[in-house]
C-alpha cells in the first residue's frame, strides 16, 4: 500500500510515467482491500482461477448477498468504497475479477462472450452456496450484470447498473472496427500517462484527487509488469468481445426490478477515437442514453447524478451510497 501511495504521489509531481510500478500478470504486489480467494474450475479446455473477495456482513448481517461486477478498466478493488458501504448495511459482498481481468487468469486462447463470463460467475455463485443476489455491475460490468440477469433471472432480486457500456449499439452506428490485433498493438502502449489523462477527462470530468493515483497505479502496473504481453492479448480479446455483443436490444427482456444509476456528463464510448468527428459528436451522450434506457426496461428506476462522469461511486461516495442502499431497501 505504501508503495502505491508513494508512487503515486511521485508521477504526480513528475507528470510522468516514471514512478509506475509494475505488477505481475495477475497483479501480485498489488493489495487487495480484503482477503482474495481463489476458485479453481476448468473452461474451454483450460484450468482457470477467479480471483474473488467475499466479505460476510458483521453480526450476522441481513441475510441478502450482492455481486459487483467490475468493468474494463476497472478490479474488484476498486469497489473498495462500495464493500465497505454494503457490508455496514448487512449485505454479504462477493466481488470477482472475471477471467481475463487483474487477479484472475489471462489465458492465452478464450472465446471471450458475455455468456461465459456470466456463467463462470454463476458457477462462482454456486461454489459460495448463494442462490439468489443482487448484482451491481460497472461500465463493462453493467453488460455483463444485464447477460446474467437475462440468462439467469430467477437468481437476480435486484439489478443495479452504474454507467453502464453498451447503452447504444456502437457497431449498428457506424463506429468503425478494429481488430484484435489492432486493438492488441494500442494497449501495448498503455502508459500511467495515457491512462490519467483518459480517466481524468471522462471519468472525473477533469476533476482529478490524489486518491484516484491508486487506480491509475493498479492499471498502468498490471499492463507494465512480466505479464505485459499477455494482459494486453486479453484486453484485446475483451475489447472486441464488448464492441461485437450488444446487450441494449434485450432491455425489453429484463424480468428483474432494475435500477439505473448515471452520472449525466460521462460521455464513454468505444471506438469513439476513431469515429468520424460527425459521429462521434453523438456518441456516449449519458445525459440521454440514461433516460432511453430507462423506458426500454420493464421495471427500471432511474436515479441521475448531475455532473458527473463514467464512475459516479468514486467521485461522490457518499451521495452515491445512499441513493444504492435506498434503491436495495425499496426492493429487498
């Protein structure tokens, strides 16, 4: 921990990459806020481990578990707010790094889905003997909350998206394609740099805290350490599986009470970069792909934070975990 403080605190003052620490392909030297497990089970082929925390409530808690799903750029670390929040409330906490992602297993070869990824964390959930959760899924983690509440509805009594991807169909809009590989060749170039610069703009609304250098650390060093290569591959490999399977068409299918939680001035895309300047005016406009979501879904609240960006639950903890333990109570 004192490590990533410090060096964090050091690229500040430098502007530079320079201080990046560099973590191991499953970011061993990295500190998790709670104890990481590991289940071990086999898919495609291959022996994979998913690293997860399960924090139990004190006091025997409320008898209810949630799931939170991390997104792309993101670890089960970084709920490190939200566990705290929901395990005071009695919730029961399990949080996985999905295959492919920080603690967990990057396999050189995966067909990467949705559906597989939903399927290993119902295999988690069954391993943990939970049966019925809440879910709260991130960025990327709100496409993969919506694949599991859509393949596994009777195991979902509440779902909560903050910020999800996926809320347009970039492909069906014209964003052009990149393949695995070129997608594999830019994030061979992920830098502290690039990644503060990015996250500081459409993550925080340019409005940057010395307590986000964490998060910056914990990326840039996975993508810096031995494992650079194969990180990369599987950050391309998601990438691609995010850009070809659209969750935003099935809304409509969603059978659980579904709350929709959007900082209004995120303006995420994928491909965005490479969009036509016309197009990419338009795209990732939050402010009202928040609202068209919420009346594609049946039974959708949709609960808005003026102002802010891609990761509401970091800029403003406090408002943010009142309006979600607020939003669980109404439909516990």
């Amino acid at each position: 921990m004192l490590r990533s403080i410090l060096a964090g605190a050091l690229a500040v003052l430098l502007g530079s990459d320079a201080a990046a620490a560099a973590y191991g392909p499953e970011l061993q030297g990295f500190r998790y806020p709670h104890p990481l497990q590991q289940f071990r089970f086999n898919s495609q082929g291959q022996t994979m481990k998913m690293a997860y925390m399960d924090v139990r409530p004190k006091g025997g808690g409320n008898g209810h578990a949630i799931v939170l799903l991390h997104g792309k750029n993101f670890c089960g670390a970084t709920w490190e707010a939200s566990i705290a929040a929901l395990a005071d409330a009695g919730w029961r906490v399990i949080v996985p790094d999905q295959i492919g992602f920080c603690a967990s297993t990057k396999p050189p070869h995966y067909q990467y889905t949705f559906q597989q990824l939903a399927q290993n964390t119902m295999a988690l959930l069954q391993k943990a003997g939970v049966s019925k959760v809440a879910l709260l899924g991130h960025s990327t983690g709100g496409m993969l909350a919506t694949r599991f509440a859509l393949m596994y509805p009777q195991a979902v009594s509440h779902l909560v998206m903050v910020n999800p991807i996926g809320l347009e169909d970039w492909k069906a809009l014209g964003v052009p394609y990149r393949t695995v590989d070129q997608w594999f060749e830019r994030e061979l170039k992920l830098t502290a740099d690039s990644v503060r610069s990015y996250e500081k703009s459409t993550y925080y609304m340019n409005r940057w805290k010395p307590a986000y250098e964490k998060w910056v650390d914990m990326l840039a060093g996975l993508n810096a350490g031995p494992g650079h290569q194969i990180v990369a591959w599987n950050s391309a490999l998601i990438y691609d599986m995010i850009y070809t399977q659209p969750v935003v068409h099935e809304f409509p299918n969603l059978k659980v009470p579904v709350t929709l939680m959007i900082g209004d001035g995120d303006t995420t895309a994928i491909g965005s970069d490479i969009a036509p300047p016309e197009l990419k005016a338009k795209l990732g406009n939050y402010k009202v792909l928040g609202k068209e979501a919420a009346k594609k879904i049946p039974q959708a609240h949709l609960i808005e934070f003026p102002g802010m960006g891609h990761a509401p639950q970091m800029e403003d903890p406090e408002a943010f975990h009142k309006a979600l333990l607020q939003a669980l109570e109404g439909t516990r």
